[in-house]
C-alpha cells in the first residue's frame, strides 16, 4: 500500500480512472453538490481543502490507444463520488470561462483521448455518461444515477449563471483543481481492494454480493 498527496488537477493527469462494478452508482443530490460550491467558494485565500481519501486499485494493463499512446487505469475503490462530481464541475466550468477551458485542454484533464474521458462510471452508466452528459448526443435517462448524473451537470450551469461577484467560474475551478488536498491510497492486489471497500461499508445496510 503506498500513500501520496496530490491536487486534484494532478490526480487527473495520472491516467484513466474506472468505478468497478461491486460500486454502487452515482448517488450525490444537491445537499452534496451545494456542500461542494460552498466549501470553494469559501475557501480563505492561499487556503487549501482537503479533498478526503481517494482509494485506488492499479489495473495490470494499460489502456492503449489505435495511435499507441498508453495510459495507467486505476479502479476506485473509495471517493467515485467525489471524482465524479468533480469532473462534471469542472466540465461545466470550461463553458463558462474561456481561460478555463483553454487550460483544462492543454493539461488533458477532461478527455486526453477522443474514446473516453478520464473517469468512467458503470457499464450501465458509461455511454450516457461519455456521449451525452460529456457530448454532444441526447440520451433518453434510463436509470437514477444518470437522473442524478444530469441533475448535477444542470446544478452546476444554474449556479454558475448565478454567482455573487464575489467570486467566478474561474476562481472555482482553479480551487478545485489546485487548493483541493487529496490524501490518494494505492493498493496492490485485489484482495486488498475487496477488504478496504468492506470495512468502509461495514455500518448500515449490509452489502449485497
């Protein structure tokens, strides 16, 4: 098990990351996505925000492109929600902010590749995921997560259209990218993997198989 702490924005240059199937789907509602906006809008300058542990299992094989480029793949065992919603925060800042989404293009923190974008969520999840809440296609919402997925996407444009001026898109998405604190746990075989996700979940309603 290794340990390291690294910005968000460098986290997102490490590879792909996948939420493996035993994950439950996305599940963050507003209170979760507020809590988030508030955390970086109100972090005192020169400040930084912990961000929480990211727990992740290195995959044996690299994902290779058609052009032979090759990227690490991680599964995350623990923090697909805030990954997620991360994500989706600071796609919809790049249609805010110009400088923004220059930026997030040249450091290849949303899509590196045409095929995929950095994180990818469940099989059930993935298309809608990638091509319509990421792209450009319009996808009929066919399960709660994706409901929840969309509602995060349009949480972020109404917030974003309605900043105080005390603060811009701008200044968010540069928090989030560089004053987020993440405490990463790399784990190495997925026996380790399986053990970690159980003791994380052994409170409440126990887990399926």
């Amino acid at each position: 098990m290794q340990t390291r702490t690294e910005t968000l924005a460098s986290l997102y240059q490490d590879g792909f990351f996948d939420i493996p199937s035993y994950q439950r789907s996305y599940s963050w509602e507003e209170a979760q996505l507020a809590d988030l906006i508030d955390d970086l809008r109100y972090l005192p300058e020169e400040s930084n925000h912990f961000f929480g542990n990211i727990i992740l299992d290195k995959q044996d094989e690299q994902y290779r492109t058609d052009s032979g480029r090759r990227f690490d793949v991680y599964d995350v065992v623990d923090g697909q929600q805030r990954l997620t919603t991360a994500l989706i925060l600071l796609h919809v800042a790049t249609q805010y902010d110009e400088l923004v989404e220059e930026t997030v293009a040249k450091d290849n923190l949303i899509f590196p590749i045409d095929e995929r974008p950095r994180l990818m969520p469940q099989d059930q999840d993935s298309e809608f995921f990638r091509d319509s809440l990421f792209g450009s296609a319009n996808l009929e919402r066919e399960t709660p997560s994706q409901e929840r997925l969309e509602h995060a996407k349009e949480y972020f444009e109404s917030t974003f259209e309605e900043l105080p001026s005390d603060v811009s898109v701008r200044e968010i998405s540069e928090r989030l990218r560089y004053d987020c604190k993440i405490n990463v746990v790399e784990i190495d075989d997925n026996s380790e993997a399986a053990s970690i996700f159980e003791t994380l979940n052994d409170r409440g309603k126990p887990l399926s198989s």
